[in-house]
DNA sequence: CTGAAAGCGCTAACAT
DNA sequence: ATGTTAGCGCTTTCAG
C-alpha cells in the first residue's frame, strides 16, 4: 500500500488535518510545522490519493473532448488535433486531466448524459461535429458544463466558440490592399463551405469599404481539391482584366493556384500575389512559399480549455463568440 | 445533491448493502427485492457515484497517453494522432477511458510514478519521445503498467512495439522489383534518423539477395528537407549511371526528388520511378500521385490498446516487438 | 495554531 | 437472502 496522509501525521506528529491544511497552505499553520510536515512527506514520498481527493471534492478534474474520429483524422484534420493539444497544455496547467472520447453524433447525447450523470467528468469540450438539437436540449436542462468548439448551425443554448473565419478574411484582403494590390480575386469552395463563405465575407467587407470594384469572374466557388484551384484560377485568368491578387479559401486551392499560375508563366508575387489561410507544413514547403493568414487553434484549444473550467466554477456563464487570432506570415507568395 | 445509494436503500426498503449487490448482479438476492430495487434506482433517477467507486475499487478504468507535444505537433505529426485515434477506439471498447498527457523527458518519470501511485489511472502507453534509461527502471522495479510506442535506442526493460520499418523498406523494394525495375537508388535521412535507416536496411536486404548492385552514389543521406531530397537526386543523377527507380525515406524528400527529375525532364515513372513512405494527404497531390508503402498507424494504435489492458491483467506479459502492416499503394509514380 | 471527528458514496467482509 | 459495519484517504467544520 502506498503511504498516506495517515502515515505523514504520525511521522510528523501532529494530525492528519494539519498535514491536509500544510498541502492547501493554510495560514493558520506555524512554520515549524508546515516545515517539518513537508519534509516528512517529502522522506516518505508521499502523493496523495487523487481518487480520494476526486471523491470528497466532488470532482474529478478530468474535463472530456467529445468529437468523432475516425480513421484518416490525424492526416486529414490535422487543426483539430493542434487545437486539442493546446487544450491539453491549459488544462493540464489548471490542473485538470484530459480525456478523449470518440463518438458519432448518435451517441453523443447517451454518453454525455451518462458521464455526468455518473460524474465521471467534470465537463465536456463538445466538437460541433457531433452536436445535435438533442443534446442542446440536454446540456441546458441538466446544466452540463461545456462548450462546443465550432458555430452550431442550428437555434441551440449552447456555449460555443469558433475561429473567426471572416475576420481572418478582412485580415488578408487589408494585407493585400496594405502592400500595394489594387485588385483581387478569391477562389473559395462551395456553398456549403462555412469557413470559405466566412472567408469571403470578411474579404468583400473589406473590399467594400475600400471601394474596389470586383468583376464577377473574380469570384470562383467550387470543391476544394487542388485541381479545383487550377480551373478556377484559370477562370479568373480568362477575364477581361487581370487581378493583382488572389486570396485562396484554402491550402490546396492554393497549391492549384500556384500551380496554374506558374503553367502560365506568370510571376508570383511580381504580377500577381497570392495568399492563403492557415499555417500548414505544405505552405512552407511549395514553390514560392506561401502567404498565409494564420489562425492559432493552439490558442484557441488553450482558450477553450481555460473557458471550460471557468464554466464549470461559473455554470451560468454563457458564451457564444467568435475569438481568433489571426496573423499574417509574410512569405514570397506575396509582395 | 444527487440521489445516492442511500436514498435508494431507503426507498427501496433495503439496506444499502442489498442495493450494492443487485446493481453487482449478486445471485443471493431473491427476485422480488431485486426488482424493486432496480425500479426505485429507476424512478429516482439514480447513478451510481462514478468517483465514490473509483475511490473504493482503487481503479479507474482509464489509462494514460503520454507523450511530447508542443505547438504544431498537430501539423507536423499526423502519425502520432493517427495510433491515438486507432487506440481511443479500442480502449473504448474494451471500457476504458483514453487520457492523453503532454509532457516533456524529464518530467515524465515524476508524472508516471505519481499517476501509479495516487491510482490516477490504470496503465500509461508512453511515446518512445520521452522514454529514459530512469523511467525504465521505474517501471519495471514498480512493476507499472505500460507499454511503449517506439524502439527504445537504449538497454530497458519496457514493453514495447513499433512500426517495422525494415520490413516496410523490403516491401518497396520488392515491389519496384517486381514491376521491372532493375537498379534502384535510396535517398533517406541522417545516420540518427532512425526510420529512415531502417527502411534503408530494408531496401539493401531485398537488393542484396536479388543481387542488384548499387553504385555508391545510388545512397544518399541527408536533412529531411525538400531541398535536401532536391539535392540528393541531383547527385545521383550526376554519376555515371542513372538508377531505374528511387526509394524516398519521407514525403519531403521524395517531393524534393519529383521535382529535381521534372527540372530535368525525366519522365516520372518511365524514366525512373519513384516509390515513398506513408500515406500523407501530401501523397496524393502531387504530381505524379505517389506510389507509397503505407504503414498503418491506426491499426496499431488498436494494437497497442489492446495490449495494454492485457497487460493490465496479466502483469508479466512481456512484449517488445515489431509489428506492422505495410502495404503498397500504387499510384502514378510507378510503373 | 492544532486536533478530533464527521462525513463523502460506495464496496465487501462478516453477521444474522 | 439481507443487513451491519468497517473502512477507502481525504477535506472541513468545530472545538480547544
């Protein structure tokens, strides 16, 4: 049996309340004491009980990320995971265990009701990915402590937070505008793309505000495959008039882009620059290197897990909000 | 505060004892207290306290992930997540929970020996990143629970797999050789890349017994850039004789190398074909489409699930070895 | 400043 | 077949 809190108070002769209170740093504790509380612990190699602890605290300082996973999602979601380790990092700083759960959606509402109902965990970091109008409906009447990562696309009472996809795009169309591009195009994926569409959005905003002028061949949805990006880019390339830039929804778009641009002999960044989002390796390694506006998921898991555990201490806080942190790292596809 | 045991005792007419063992399942228990009991647990919503039963069962049915992850482990190690998710899902299924742990070296051995001793969790999988001839001995004098994911480079005592990359190198080989082609060179890491010098074996195994010769600028090794796999071909072909195929250690090299043979317009696979490791996203989008030795990761993360809840149950199970399932896929970049 | 004692909710001997 | 009871290791009043 390992060494307890019993063993540390008759070593150090005094009560088990003592040695409790020297580990919470009571006040009320002389020196002395405190010190040679310590140093016993320290001989014996105590730990306490973190069961225990869990048990009469009432809490397991485990919080869950619930998303689904299946396989490719290391090679194909790479975001995620930068966001999760950067919700391990903050929860493991607040003290807190971090647990993962894969499930479909499916499944969720029975394993969340069922985690917290045995109080298993303490709370729950939910990826939008699994969220249903059920489970919305769960969280609030039984007051779940969580938060979902990503905009429900339906009415909900969740606590949510995402990227700021449009403030992203503002970013890199006033990047552009701020170098000296007077004209730009953007290749985005389709419809039902939120992060493009969000994209886009903040791109016209800005270029609005700007007053320039966007012929419509400027403007090209499609799927997001890098051929994609070629066809599309030699779409706007067929116009009347050339842009000086293009913003690129995405990586692969960028990649097919780049691509096109170059099979037409025409000189990146000199006559016409090219931006994207999102910091992957594949930026770096492509052919000029690529401009991007990064959004910092590391920070934003860092961010949802210190959100996490101020819901659990304020169950009525509610946030819904779109937080980002968006930076442009200049490289050679842009002047 | 919830309903406990007690609660349930009471309404049920019962002693909390008698509650405990119909939920247990206990054969002395007649029928009819059986029902009501399970009724009353049913009518007042009752859960068992997860914690209380942690606390008294001294174990949590879950176990540790530890590893090194730091910003852009997500981009930069898709690998890593990909066994994870392979290992959630099987420790899922088998009723354990997955707790992942970022740590660096030297705090690993701290963490895993308070984990054990505080009961925190069942058992640890530990990424070889983080491994020391310290925790070693930890382990194996306590008699922890482990298993580790990755060849340790020093003398220990840990149960271990890892992916056989020698065996993945034979496999491309074989395969170039098969489809026709007779000579093949290898551009790969440094001598401290491990995987890499792995694969190389691999790959001289297979030629060595067909009896194919290799000029000694046929092997090259170097950083694991795109530069660095540009340059290494180059080399190549700069010697006498130009080889029939290329084997790249890594996609970044091997990305290198197709663009070095496409500057100097060899026909990619005609001319020479080229043959890689593991199937990146990356793989996929260039062009040619590389033909790739994939290994997959996810099926051994299962794997390393599954072991170490046997481990957990059979304490002296020892394990170190390799496993694997490479298989070649065929894309453009081969004939 | 320190200690005694009462739980937390459950399991598992041990009685009955 | 069922109930009594003694913990598990810790936190936290409440006295001293």
């Amino acid at each position: 049996m390992s060494v307890t809190i019993k063993d540390v108070a008759r070593q150090a002769n005094t009560s088990i309340a003592t040695v409790s209170k020297v580990m919470h740093g009571s006040y009320s504790i002389s020196k002395e004491t405190a010190d040679r509380v310590n140093q016993v612990m320290e001989e014996l190699g105590y730990h306490p009980n973190q069961r225990a602890r869990n048990f009469v605290s009432k809490s397991n300082k485990t919080i869950a990320f619930v998303t689904d996973i299946d396989k490719e999602a290391g090679f194909k979601n790479p975001h995620m995971f930068e966001m999760m380790c950067g919700m391990e990092a903050m929860l493991s700083q607040k003290g807190y265990g971090f647990l993962v759960k894969g499930l479909t959606k499916s499944d969720v509402c029975d394993y969340v009701k069922n985690a917290f109902e045995t109080k298993y965990v303490d709370g729950f970091v939910i990826h939008a990915s699994v969220i249903t109008p059920q489970l919305s409906d769960l969280v609030s009447s039984k007051g779940i402590p969580h938060l979902v990562i990503g905009v429900p696309s339906f009415d909900n009472n969740f606590c949510w937070i995402d990227a700021d996809n449009k403030h992203a795009g503002q970013v890199a169309a006033k990047h552009l505008l701020t170098v000296g591009y007077r004209t730009v195009a953007f290749i985005g994926g389709t419809d039902e793309d939120k992060i493009s569409m969000h994209r886009l959005e903040g791109v016209l905003s800005i270029l609005n505000e700007h007053d320039v002028l966007i012929p419509s061949n400027y403007l090209q949805y499609g799927n997001s495959g890098v051929e994609d990006g070629y066809a599309m880019t030699l779409q706007i390339l067929k116009g009347a008039s050339r842009p000086e830039a293009i913003i690129c929804a995405n990586n692969y778009l960028a990649y097919g882009c780049v691509k096109a641009l170059q099979d037409k002999k025409i000189k990146i960044p000199e006559e016409i620059g090219v931006i994207t989002f999102d910091d992957y390796p594949f930026s770096q390694i492509l052919n000029p290197k690529l401009t991007v506006v990064n959004i910092d998921v590391y920070d934003m898991g860092q961010e949802a897990g210190s959100m996490i555990v101020q819901k659990i201490k304020k169950p009525n806080l509610h946030i819904q909000s779109y937080i980002t942190y968006p930076q442009v790292i200049v490289r050679e596809s842009t002047k």
